[in-house]
C-alpha cells in the first residue's frame, strides 16, 4: 500500500548539518506549536557519519553535542528543554552518563526518563531525545 502523505502546514521539520543526518524516515527535529520535538541522537559524528570512539561517556558526549545541535538549529536553547528521555544499552552505565549529562544541562534539570533497551541504532550505547519548549 502506497500512500503520499505530505507534512502539515502547522509543522515545521527542523534541520542542520551540525548534528547527522537521519538514518531513516525521520527529521531530526519537528516544530509543533511553541514545542519542538526532538528525535533521538544518537553518538554519530556529524561529518563521519561514524560511531566516536570511546565508552559510554564519549558516546553520551558525542549524543548530547548533537541533540544541542538539533535544539539550537530549531531556534531553542539547552534552557529550555522540558523533557528528556534517555535510552541505554546497558543500566550499568546509568551513572556514567549521568556525570557526562549533569556537565552537559549544569544548573538545568529537564524532567527525564532513563531506560534500558535491548538494542539501539548501530549498536551504539546510549541515545536521548528531548521535548524544548519555544516560548
């Protein structure tokens, strides 16, 4: 079954070339209202297209630089993310990224679900998606 369908006027898809490019049918980002909704970044260099090298740490790193990317290309801050939810391969590296995600938000607590998952995109270990507010 083939369908067209084509995105709503009242969307807006969010864009950039400082964060990788989808690796599927998906945007990076989708502007809805005074929300943004961001897809889930995972730890790809942006001109590699690779997995960085390193443990979950760099991998978190490397995830939260994109979803940045990705919140600042759709006209937001890092201040205004409400909501994050955070996917890893393994619990056991719930502190470790952690520690890399407090550096990351400082001062700033979204709200934030962690969980683990049997398998992620290109086998990487941890990946995080967010909701940002646009007012």
């Amino acid at each position: 079954m083939s369908t067209s369908v084509n995105t709503h006027a009242s969307l807006s898809i969010v864009s950039t070339t400082e964060a990788p490019a989808a690796i599927g049918p998906y945007s990076q980002g989708i502007k809805a209202g005074d929300l943004l909704f961001c897809s889930g970044c995972i730890p790809l260099d942006p001109a590699s297209m690779q997995v960085v090298e390193g443990g979950v740490e760099a991998q978190a790193e490397q995830a939260l630089k994109n979803l940045k990317a990705v919140v600042e290309a759709g006209g937001a801050e890092l201040g205004k993310v409400v909501k994050t939810t955070v996917f890893l391969k393994s619990m056991d590296d719930f502190v470790a990224v952690n520690g890399v995600y407090t550096k990351f938000f400082g001062n700033h607590k979204p709200a934030r679900s962690a969980v683990e998952v049997a398998r992620l995109p290109k086998d990487v270990l941890v990946e995080v998606e967010a909701i940002v507010s646009l007012k």
